[in-house]
C-alpha cells in the first residue's frame, strides 16, 4: 500500500478499515461453510464430490499430523452446535440459516 509516497505492509487492521468489515475470521468461515455445502448438494459424478468424500487410506506421516479441512469445518459445526450438518446442507435455505 502506497501512503504520501511509501509503501508500507498493511495490516489486520488496514483491511477491517478497508472493508469496514469487523470480524474477517467469521466472513472466512462463512465462505468455507456454503464450500462445504455446495460440495454436499452435488452430483455424486462429480470428481470433487468423491474426492470430498473419499477416505485416505494408509498411515500418516510421523510428526505433527496436518490439519484437514473436514476437521476444520467440524470443529466449526461442533462449536455452533450443529448437528446432522450434511442433511441439513441439502436443503439450500435450511443450510442459509445455519451459516448465518
């Protein structure tokens, strides 16, 4: 970002004022939440369908296990206190109402 001719890093709080948006956490998980959804209403042919509802098979890698986006999004659902999500994501007004 350019100010009086210096470019400086912007920050967290750069961006709020920018977009006059209070909370960008919960805007994220807004978006990550209809993802999740639109991927459950879809087609089972769909390649992103089964990739999204594959399970890896094998071991994992020794060390700090990496985070997986289910594990995120149901650590969110959890601390919502949503229950039965994926019925709830197919019906597009009922899930409206759980992301808001």
């Amino acid at each position: 970002m350019v100010e009086q001719g210096i470019w400086r890093i912007r920050t967290n709080r750069g961006f709020r004022d920018l977009y006059k948006d209070p909370d960008m956490v919960a805007d994220i998980t807004k978006k990550s939440l209809e993802l999740v959804g639109h991927v459950v209403r879809m087609d089972q042919a769909r390649i992103i369908k089964k990739i999204f509802e594959s399970k890896p098979e094998g071991r994992r890698r020794t060390g700090k296990p990496r985070l997986r986006r289910m594990e995120d999004v149901g650590k969110d659902l959890r601390e919502m206190k949503v229950k039965r999500w994926r019925h709830k994501a197919v019906d597009r007004e009922e899930w409206e109402s759980v992301i808001k």
